[in-house]
C-alpha cells in the first residue's frame, strides 16, 4: 500500500505538505502542486489510514464489540444493529468472537474460563483505544465476571450485568409472554399448555411470568400441570404436545419456535392439525416458524433495535433512566393460532 512518504517523495515536497493536501487544507500547496499530488496519489491508489489519524487526534471513533459466538442466531442480527447505528454516527464497529457455544456449548458453568476469555478479548480492543464496548450473550443470563475496572463504556446486548456501572438492553419478555396468552384466552381458551425451557433460564421465567400474569388478569387459575419445562428442542414439543393434549388443553404456547415446531409434529402424526384442533404459538421468529405448516405464530425478537440502542447508549445519543432498558417483541399472529374457539 503506498504511504504518503513515497508521494512526498515522487512529488518533490514535504510529507506535511501532502499530508495537508491530501486532508484538504487550503493554502498547502499552489493549484499546480496540489493537483500534481493528487494525481501520483489515485495513480498508486492511495488510502488514508483512517484509524490512525484518528488516534492522532485523540478520538478513535470505534466501538468494540464482543460476541460470546457468532454462530448463536440472536448474534448476526445484534451485529448488523450495530454495524448500522455506527456508519450512521461516524464510528467504526472492531469485532471479537468468543465462541463460547462452539467451546462450552450450552453449559455456563466454567465461569472461570469464559471470565479468562472475556478479558482477553477485552484487553484486546482496549489496546486498540475503543471508545466503548458493546457485550453480547447467546443467551440472556447475568454476566458476573465483567471487570470494574474498563475505563470506557460498556454495555451489554442480550444479557445484564451484576453491576450497576454497565447498563443493559435486552427484550421484554415478559410483556410478549402476557400478550401471547391473552390474544389467546381472547379467542376462547381457558385451558392454555406450556412448553418452556429450562427452569433456570431468564427467558424461561420472564416468559411465564407474562402468562401467569395474563391468566389472573383474565380471572383464570393457573394449573401447574398445564407447564412443562423443555430444553428449547423440537423432540420436546413433540413430547409434551401429547401429554397437554390429553390434559384437554386447546391451545399450546411454546417459548421457543422449534418445540412449537416439535407440538405441531405430533398434532399432524395423530391426525390433528395446528390451528383448526389445537392453535399453537411460538416464540423468536425463526425461519422454522414460517416454514412449517400451517405457519407458527409467534414473537419476532427486536434484535436489530438491541444493537442500535447499545451504541446509542455509549456515544450518548440515548439517556435512560433504566438500568435495564427492555424493548418489546413483535407479534405475529399467523395459520396455527388464528381459529376462534
């Protein structure tokens, strides 16, 4: 890559006298030496270094990014987010994969190893003078080994820290649940199945808190025996579609779109069908929700706006009071759960 020493050099001048040309600073160098420079500059395709300019002024207008694993489906969507809010704002996105699913998979329990791989990462975009860093979980849980000590902004995307200094954005789950659930008891059905995931997952307890919710707020009791706890797998719609059936539930919220996937397996294997016998909803807005037939209602999750307002959150353009800044998902409302009953 040609520097501005070689055009100085070809150009007879000084570096500073290109460096100012080429920065567009009037009065450098007369008509004819300016346009002399700038054209030995196309012809060896000459491209600023943006980045270090910038660090010569002080300011390096990046903005790191950690993902715990690109591969997870939440992550491309928050990363695209990102990307977009910082070419709108003048800053550049600097990308760091931890790939904690390809390591641990879905085991959180090596804390340990996932805080000696996080400040690796950390250290890493520091060096390179980021100016705030955006924390991305594949999936929503507290993040307890963050730092104190990161002098630059920190926010964390799809998950929430156990400390006060580093704020949150993150999708309401429990507002989704509670709205899934009424616009089917709106329909007619009192008794409504669950299929969660594990006991222990935010998603899991935001989500069912939303139904519990609705049910009171709709004068029904709510029936343990109607919830089952998953581990966010197609076989476990399957599985527990059979058991809520049998229990005379006519609708089946799953909290994820592949076990809604899985409950609408069985309904067609015994000669049922999603929406006309049993309406069934999903959760995510995956690709499976609209290739399965009849299409699965569900939420669509506000990734895309997740990583736009953490950038909005470190450069300042957005003032929360919140801690914790929840953003609602979107309903879908499509074949498997339209029916009136």
């Amino acid at each position: 890559m040609a520097t501005i020493k070689q055009i100085a050099q070809l150009a007879h001048v000084s570096v500073a006298t290109v460096s100012n040309v080429l920065n567009g600073r009037s009065g450098a160098a007369g008509p004819e030496k300016s346009a002399e420079i700038i054209e030995i500059a196309n012809k060896l395709n000459y491209t600023a270094n943006v980045f270090a300019r910038r660090l010569q002024q002080g300011k390096s207008n990046c903005i790191g990014v950690i993902a715990e694993d690109l591969t997870v489906f939440n992550t491309p969507y928050i990363v695209d987010g990102i990307d977009a809010k910082c070419k709108a704002t003048g800053y550049e996105m600097l990308l760091e994969n931890m790939r904690l699913y390809q390591r641990f998979g879905i085991d959180f329990s090596n804390v340990d190893a996932q805080k000696e791989l996080c400040i690796t990462h950390i250290n890493s975009l520091l060096s390179k003078q980021v100016e705030g860093i955006v924390y991305i979980a594949n999936h929503c849980r507290e993040i307890s080994y963050l730092p104190n000590e990161i002098n630059v902004n920190l926010v964390c995307a799809y998950c929430f820290s156990n400390s006060s200094k580093y704020p949150s954005v993150l999708m309401d789950d429990e507002k989704a649940g509670y709205e899934i659930t009424k616009l089917l008891i709106e329909k007619g059905h009192k008794q409504i199945g669950v299929i969660c995931g594990p006991v222990f997952s935010y998603h899991t307890q935001k989500r069912l808190l939303g139904y519990q919710e609705a049910l009171f707020d709709s004068g029904i009791l709510y029936n343990a025996k109607n919830v089952n706890y998953g581990n966010w797998q197609r076989d476990d719609g399957y599985k527990y579609a059979k058991e809520l059936y049998e229990l005379g539930c006519t609708a089946i919220f799953a909290f994820n779109d592949l076990m809604a996937g899985g409950a609408e397996d069985w309904l067609r294997d015994n000669g049922l069908c999603a929406g006309k016998d049993v309406a069934i909803f999903g959760f995510d807005d995956r690709e499976v929700s609209r290739f399965c037939t009849p299409k699965i209602s569900t939420a669509a999750l506000p990734l895309f706006d997740i990583g736009e307002k953490s950038v909005e959150l470190i450069i300042g353009k957005t003032n929360s009071q919140e801690n914790r800044m929840l953003l609602p998902c979107k309903i879908f409302e499509r074949a498997s759960s339209e029916k009136q009953f």
